[in-house]
C-alpha cells in the first residue's frame, strides 16, 4: 500500500527546537499530553500528571508512575490450552503516586478547572532534563497567584525524584496551604480488545502493608507488596518549606493515603516554595531490610544538595549527553524538535543497570504492559551503540543475564540451546498469541545481531568474551537443532513453522528474513569460535567445559549456514517472503476502507493471514541489515514489490522504509516516510500516544537519519558513509562514537564534512573510498550531482543492428510458420532474447519445452552472428564516435548495457572496445529490461553512483529501466515512445557532452 505522501498536520505543539511546550491548558488532549512530558531516568518513569490533580473530563487522564523491570505477574487464563503455553504475564506496575501536591488558597483549592486562568505554560526543556509549568490563577473569590512549579527525575541518581513547587500571592495576604501526599491505592487499566494495550486487571497488584513516619518531621513512608511476585515496595518523601513567615506542619496517615501539610501565611508579593524529593526502592533490587535505610540516605543526599544543585547535575549530565547524541537539522523546525524529542525520550526510558531493559512504551504508558521485545536490539541499540555505547552494553548485559531461563524456554520447546522471549520483563516469556510471539524465534537472531554490531562498533572483546560467545553459541544450538537438512530442497538446510516480523503472516516455512538472519548468526558464531580459539584460548576451553561445545557442532553452523535455503521466485527476480507467501492473493487495498486499518482491530487473522499483506517491513528489512549480501537491482526489485503490499500498521514500519527508499534513490518517499516517522507521537499519527510513547519509532527515526539520509553502514567493521541531503533542508549535523572515537557528519548542498572531534585516527568509507581521519581535520568531499559517467544501450544508440535482429527473428518466425512483423518487432526493442522468443510465439499455439526453446533461441543466434559480420566501424551511428571521443577526453567514464549476448562482437567489429571501461553481461543479470539492473551493472563496474550516470536508450523499456536505477535517461527516437525520457532528440548527432552535463546539473 504505497503510503500517500505526508504533510505535517498543525502543530499540536509549537515548533521549538530545543523544548516542547503547551501555551494553554487542552481538556480534550489531557491524556496525550501526559505522555510526551513524562519524565524519566531509565529506572523512574513520571507521567505528565499534574501535581494538583486533574479535574476535567473522565476518561481523559490515567496517573502514570513506573519503575522499569518492577511487575506482578498473574495468572494467564486460556479457554483452550496447550502445551508449553506461558502460564503467567508480567506487567509493569503503575506503582505510589507521590507527585501529588494540592494546593489551597484562602480555603479555594486549585485546579485547573475552577477559578480563572489568565497564564498557563508547560515546557519541557529538554537541554536541562526539567518539567516546567506557569500558571497565573485566580481562585473564585478573587485571590490571585502565580505558581511555577519544576520537576525533574535525577538522571544521575537512579531512585530520587523532584519537584520544586513556588507560590506568589500577586494580590492578597492570608494563608496558603501545601498538602503532598503519597497515594497507594491505583486503579488498574480496564480490559480491551487492543492487544497493544494488555490485558488488564479488577484486583489491585499492590497491597499495603506499613506506613510510617521518618526521623525527619517531613519524611512519610509507605511499604507494600506485590500480590503474586511478592516483591516489596518503599515509597518515600520528605520535604522542604522555605517561607518568611514560617508554617505550621501536619501529618495524616489514612489507609493507602499518606499526606504532610503545610499551612503557610503570605504578604502581597511574597513567594513561598515547597521543595519534594521521593524515593522508590523494591526487594527486586536489594535485600528488603535494607530498603528503609536506602531511602532514607537518597532523602538526605537530596536535602544536602537541594533542588538548585540537583538541576545543574541534570544539566551536566544533559550536557554530556547532547554532545555525543544531537543531531541538527536546519531548514525544518518541525523535524528538529521532533528527533531532539525522539532522543531525549529514549534517553529517559532506557534501564542502564543491566538488570533492566527498555520496554515498547518506555516509561510514558502502560502499552503493551512495560514488555521488553525485539525493538531492544533492532531499533534502540543502534542509536545507543553509535551514540552512548555504555548503554548498549547495559542492554546486552540484560539479555546475558536473562540467558539461564532462554535455556529453560528453549526445554519447553523441545529444543536445545536457548530461545529468548518474543515479550518479557524478567526473562520469561509473556506472548500468550503463539503465532505473533513465541514463533517469532528470530530473536534469537536479532540479539546475535545486536552483539555483532556492538563488538564491531565498539571493539569490546571483554564482553563478546565473557557473556556474547556464550549467548551466541547457546541461540545457534537452537538454530541448529530447530533446522533441518531437507532432501525435499536438495539438502538445503530449512527452518519450519516461524513467524517473520511481519505479524500479518504466520507459522509459515522459511521465512526469508529469518532465514537470512540465522544464516548470518550461523557464520558469526563460527567466526567467533575461531576467534576465542586462537586469541583467548583458556576463555574458549572454559566455555566448551561449561556448556558441552564441540568441535563437531561449530562445524555443523558453517555447514548450515552454506546450505541455508532461501526461498526465490526466478519469474519474478525476487526473494519470496515464505515458501508460500507469493502464491496466495494480494489483498484488496482499493475497496479497504481507511477505518479499517489497522487490520489487526478489524479482521481476523486467519483472514489476513490468507493474503499478500504486510503489517511491516520483513525482507526488506533484511535487506538493511544485510545489505552487503544484496545487489542494487536486488533491493530496488525487492523494495517496489513489497512495499505496496505493506500497510504499516505497526510504528516500526516507516523508519525501515525510509531507509531503503533512500539508498535506492527514492529520495521523495524516504523524506516521507521519516517525516511519518520522527513525529510520531508529536503529530499522534497512529492517534495512541495517549497509551505511551513508540519507542522503536523514536529510534528509528534516528536511523532514517544516520542510515538512510546519511547512508551509515558497518560492514565486517568498516563504516562507511553515503549521504544525501533531502531537498527541504539547508543542512544537517550527526555524530558517531566508533572505537571510542566521536566522529561528526556535516551535510550540506554542497559537500559533506567528516571531522574526528575525539580519537587518535579513524578510517572510514565514503562512497566506497577509504578516508583516514586524524583530529580536528576536518575532510571535504563535494556531493554535489554531476557527470562521471555515461551508459549506452547497443542497438539504435551506439550502431543499428536492428535490421539484423528482425531478419534473424523473421527467418525463425517463418520457419515455424509464426506472423511475425515490424509492428511486433518493436516490442523485442531492449529486451532478452529468450523473452522475445516468448513474444513471438505468444498466441501461436505452439508448445515447447524448456530445451527446445532454448535451442531456437541458438537458432536464431546462429543466424544473426552470421548477419553482424558485415559490420564496420562505418556503422557507427551519426556523432557516436565524436561523442565516445569527447567523452573520454573529458574524463568521463563510457559503459555500455545491451541485452545482446553479441555485444562484445559488435563493439569488436565497430572497433569501438577502446572508448568502453565496462561492458555488462547480459548472462549474469536476473531480469531484463525495464528492470534497471543491466544498468546498476555497469556503473559498479564503472565504480561511479548510479545518480551521477545518465544512460542513453532508443527503446521504451530501456529508459524505465533507466530511470528506475536512479539515473538520468536520454531517449533517441519519437515522442510517441520515449516521451518519458528526461532529455529527447531525434537523432544520435544531436547528443554532445554540453547536452549530457546540463541535463545532470
């Protein structure tokens, strides 16, 4: 389903580049809103709630406080079981919310919904890490303030959290009253029919069991546990007043209500301040007895430090942050908040203790129930292995020590090895829908992905040492007992009953992606056997020791990952998504409503499970993450197939798509689809940020940047770069930690700018070319379009042996007794001789065999052979040879793409060879034209980019073909069939290089 192109609604939030705010108070939007100013530091989530309360309408708020990795996990009810179904989910638990504090003046309590608001302002400043509100309210009986109030979660101190709370009586003196409080008792998310949301619950998972009272005056407490898990639960507070009048203090203790209020008198003009720090702690983390003791020195850490000293740690670690991770974007304000926005979000949401990982929603919302799935290592890990690398260590670390109950999944699963949950927050796995969860086994691939590209990133042998050899050889066992040499393919090595990442078809036989991704982690797994064998033998013996490795069974990884099957359809020149994935009916786009998306709301999944559908990207995906397996054509083939079948259901989808419309040159649609993609939950697109924020759309954002835009790969390695600049910016700015160097990209209309900001020395590809780059110099490389070289078709271009072909084919056709003229004869114009010969015997009734067809073929091959032995240089066609001579002496580079197998005898015969660096083989290319690959040929061997060639055709299905490479096309002929071509003359005398070099300029 080709997504129609994209315009920014109107700004639901304004345009700024470092902060996102709200110039007034949205009833209707509250919910929405609560989710993008949420604070966080990986462990504390916040949502955006206000500290007094909300007061609008119902169902438009939902209080939200989490702690990352803290859950309760309950019962799994099926009315029809089976074997091996998880019998428990996890949930993150919407924990004590302590943000609260109630303001009242002169007996009026504030709200937004009462009184008067003559100034209301929320910015979240994302350089400083601080929630900021200004209110200026007038209570119903005519007492006026000005609050403003500031709140951060410390990023520097896992458990503590703060707000910072000041009241100016503007026309009155009396009394004002604080009352903060911890509130325990939580309502619990209703059951829906959304499986994204989950699955809810009536009981509470929290229950009280103590509250009590700090040596601190100011400090409460509360403890609780959870229901199933029965872990404990801390929740603290303390506080401090600063007022010139001092205050009267009091305490309730209420149940699961726990209140300190402050009763303060005021003066006209006088500002009082309350200033909260709260603490969560669980027995999840530490031993429960020392909990108390724990939060009671984080609240004492705060007070020493106050709010003022805790903001600039915040900004320092901010600072750090931005200096490392910031990507500028200039020409687009709307696209710069939203990536800053996108970057500071993951920031907030990512667990960096390496007990924690980072869920679906983050810690904005209780979508999909705070799971950890695949989008850790897909999504996420690239932005934090390329930007903060100690992270992604984190994350790994997460994955090595949830290892011991993959080993248990994998048991469960008849299989040995290890298989990693499709959805988890301890390590077991949640997915009670088989088809889109458990058999979504590429994860196991995807995490040794994940490894690969940090140790290649990072050089980090520590950690691939001690914990990712073992994970790598513990999820290829599984691989490699799951998979089978099957003598139904020839002894291809076949994976059975897996679900790809497209949701929208299931339990299907190897699946491409999966396939191609095992294969991968199959060579890599032995790679690294190797490694650990030669460079770190007494860790390898170690490891063969404690995990039975043998020898036989390293083999064996190689030995599948050469015999690994993967399906392709030869008529069509793809990869299949599945044995049967091209076999089955495409779905309906035309006559499916727009209410009807998503599907998965809408349809049952056997219904789009019959069809040619995509919720997102699958082989193209694989084609990004392995592109260096993949030709040009390949991907541009692959690409405008699957892409109209792909719905995009899932947030995860566009950024892919970004990504591989702008390596094959589809500049316009990768622009689209990341403008889709970085203002998710800005523009609410998929209209449920109100639930929490996407996450792996956050990320992905950054990749159709850094990937896509910027053209980043890390091959076997090597980074490399091939950027583009989009035509709505001036410029953009990323930078890159490699090998603990910090690199920073600089793109502009004109050139790109590499410059090592922190490093020794770094090499790198731009274009295919090494660059080695010491510091602080910066190297200059123009990106500017212009003529390396030209690529010519044979016949009607460079010489007419058109004639020659028709009488060779007429001779056949009579033959055969087969109408065969000129009018027909047009039609063979540029394409292969075995799909003429099926042109010409189209409607004749004649059959014949694979063999037969290929000797006619011969036949007539035979005859034209004999037929171009009459050529001469003289039949050159006018200006060719003035051309060929100019071209050369300019420097720029001649290829030639004929689908003739004769071409080299003709370029012999017209004594023409020595004007052409490279001659493509029409024997090797996998379709003809128009498929463009016959031309992408030709300018690899050129070693020139496809947008800096123009190529020069006299037939209709050449200058699609060209065109569809991503160059220039040139038609000689008529109006009639070559009006699509990008320049048209008459006749090959009208071609010079001016003309060739204006029409690229």
């Amino acid at each position: 389903m080709k997504m129609k192109p994209y315009e920014h609604p109107a700004a639901l939030y304004p345009y700024r580049e470092w902060s996102l705010g709200e110039d007034a108070y949205d009833d209707e939007n509250n919910q929405r809103s609560e989710s993008v100013f949420a604070l966080g530091n990986g462990y504390i989530g916040l949502r955006g709630n206000f500290e007094e309360g909300y007061h609008g309408q119902a169902g438009s708020s939902v209080t939200g406080n989490y702690l990352n990795g803290f859950f309760d996990s309950e019962p799994i009810v099926y009315p029809e079981g089976a074997y091996g179904y998880p019998s428990r989910n996890q949930a993150m638990l919407n924990v004590t919310n302590a943000q609260i504090i109630e303001l009242n003046i002169e007996g009026q309590p504030f709200h937004l919904n009462s009184g008067q608001v003559h100034r209301f302002e929320r910015k979240l400043d994302m350089k400083s890490g601080i929630l900021h509100r200004v209110i200026e309210w007038e209570s119903p009986a005519g007492h006026r303030v000005l609050l403003t109030i500031r709140r951060m979660v410390a990023l520097q101190h896992k458990h503590l959290a703060a707000i910072h709370y000041a009241v100016t009586a503007l026309n009155f003196a009396g009394t004002i009253t604080f009352t903060s409080a911890m509130e325990g008792h939580i309502e619990r998310p209703e059951v829906t029919d959304d499986p994204r949301l989950g699955a809810g619950s009536s009981e509470p998972s929290l229950l009280l069991e103590a509250t009590g009272l700090g040596e601190d005056d100011s400090l409460v407490w509360m403890k609780q546990r959870t229901r199933h898990t029965q872990f404990a639960l801390l929740t603290a507070m303390s506080h401090q007043l600063q007022s010139a009048s001092g205050y009267e203090m009091s305490k309730q203790l209420e149940e699961e209500r726990l209140s300190v209020q402050f009763v303060v008198p005021v003066t006209s003009g006088e500002t009082v301040s309350l200033t909260k720090y709260i603490t969560y702690h669980t027995s999840k983390d530490y031993a429960e007895d020392e909990l108390m003791d724990r939060s009671v020195d984080v609240l004492h850490l705060a007070a020493e430090s106050g709010f003022e000293d805790l903001a600039k740690e915040q900004q320092a670690y901010l600072d750090t942050f931005w200096s490392h991770s910031d990507v500028e974007i200039n020409g687009d304000p709307a696209l710069q908040q939203g990536i800053r926005f996108n970057a500071f979000q993951l920031l907030q949401s990512v667990g960096r203790d390496s007990v924690t990982n980072i869920g679906a929603k983050g810690l904005t919302g209780e979508g999909y129930e705070g799971h950890y799935f695949w989008d850790t290592e897909m999504y996420m890990l690239p932005f934090f292995t390329s930007t903060q690398p100690e992270i992604s260590r984190s994350l790994l670390d997460f994955r090595y020590a949830t290892l011991g109950k993959a080993r248990e999944r994998a048991v469960v699963m008849s299989q040995k090895g290890a298989l990693y949950p499709w959805r988890t927050i301890d390590g077991e796995e949640n997915s009670s829908y088989f088809p889109a969860g458990t058999a979504q086994a590429h994860i196991n691939a995807d995490i040794a992905y994940g490894i690969k590209q940090y140790v290649l990133a990072t050089g980090d042998n520590e950690f691939l040492v001690t914990k990712g050899a073992e994970m790598l050889f513990e999820t290829s066992r599984f691989w490699a007992d799951l998979g089978h040499f099957n003598p139904a393919r020839d002894g291809a090595f076949c994976i059975d009953a897996v679900t790809g990442p497209d949701e929208y078809t299931a339990i299907v036989n190897n699946n491409a992606y999966t396939n191609l991704m095992v294969q991968d982690q199959f060579n890599y797994a032995y790679e690294t056997a190797e490694f650990l064998r030669h460079q770190y033998p007494q860790d390898y013996g170690r490891l063969q020791r404690e995990i039975g490795l043998t020898e036989e069974e390293v083999e064996g990884w190689l030995e599948a990952a050469a015999k690994m099957f993967i399906p392709f359809d030869e008529q069509l020149g793809i990869y299949a998504q599945d044995d049967t994935f091209l076999t089955k009916r495409k779905w309906d786009f035309d006559n499916t409503p727009a209410d009807k998306y998503p599907l998965l709301l809408n349809y049952h999944p056997l219904v789009i499970y019959r069809h040619q559908v995509l919720k997102q990207a699958d082989l193209v995906m694989a084609m990004f993450l392995l592109g260096d397996q993949f030709s040009l054509a390949d991907k541009i083939r692959n690409y405008n197939y699957y892409e109209p079948l792909t719905t995009h259901d899932s947030s995860l989808s566009p950024c892919i798509h970004s990504i591989m419309s702008a390596e094959i040159g589809d500049l316009e649609g990768a622009y689209s689809y990341f403008d889709r993609t970085v203002r998710m939950d800005l523009d609410d697109i998929n209209h449920n940020a109100k639930d929490g924020l996407h996450m792996a759309a956050m990320s992905g954002s950054w990749m159709s940047i850094v990937n896509g835009f910027g053209g980043m790969r890390l091959y076997n390695g090597q980074l490399s770069f091939n950027p583009v600049l989009p035509l709505q910016w001036d410029s953009y700015r990323f930078k890159i930690t490699n090998h603990g160097q910090l690199l920073e990209i600089f793109v502009d209309r004109q050139a790109v700018v590499y410059t090592l900001l922190e490093g020794d020395g770094l090499e790198i590809s731009h274009k295919g070319h090494p660059i080695m780059l010491s510091q602080a110099e910066p190297v200059r490389y123009p990106i500017t379009k212009h003529l390396e070289a030209v690529i010519f078709d044979l016949d009607g271009v460079i010489t007419d042996s058109a004639e020659y072909h028709y009488q060779a084919w007429k001779t056949l056709a009579d033959g055969l007794d087969v109408p065969f003229d000129r009018d027909k004869n047009e039609r063979l114009k540029g394409v292969s001789r075995m799909e003429s010969l099926e042109i010409i015997l189209e409607n004749s009734g004649l059959s014949f065999t694979k063999a037969e067809k290929e000797r006619l073929a011969k036949q007539k091959n035979d005859n034209y052979k004999l037929m171009i032995q009459r050529i001469t240089p003289a039949d050159l066609l006018p200006g060719i040879a003035e051309l060929l001579t100019s071209l050369q002496e300019q420097g720029i580079a001649v290829g030639l793409a004929s689908a003739s197998q004769n071409a080299a005898l003709i370029l012999e015969r017209l004594e023409a060879g020595h004007w052409f660096q490279a001659v493509a083989d029409p024997g090797d290319i996998r379709k003809g034209k128009p498929d463009p690959e016959i031309f992408l040929r030709a300018a690899e061997m050129l070693d020139v980019p496809p947008c800096n060639c123009i190529g020069v055709e006299d037939a209709a299905a050449g200058v699609m073909a060209i065109q569809a490479a991503g160059m220039k096309a040139v038609g000689i002929g008529s109006v009639e069939q070559l009006g699509a071509a990008d320049l048209l003359l008459a006749s090959t005398i009208e071609l010079t290089v001016t003309k060739l070099q204006k029409l690229l300029a």
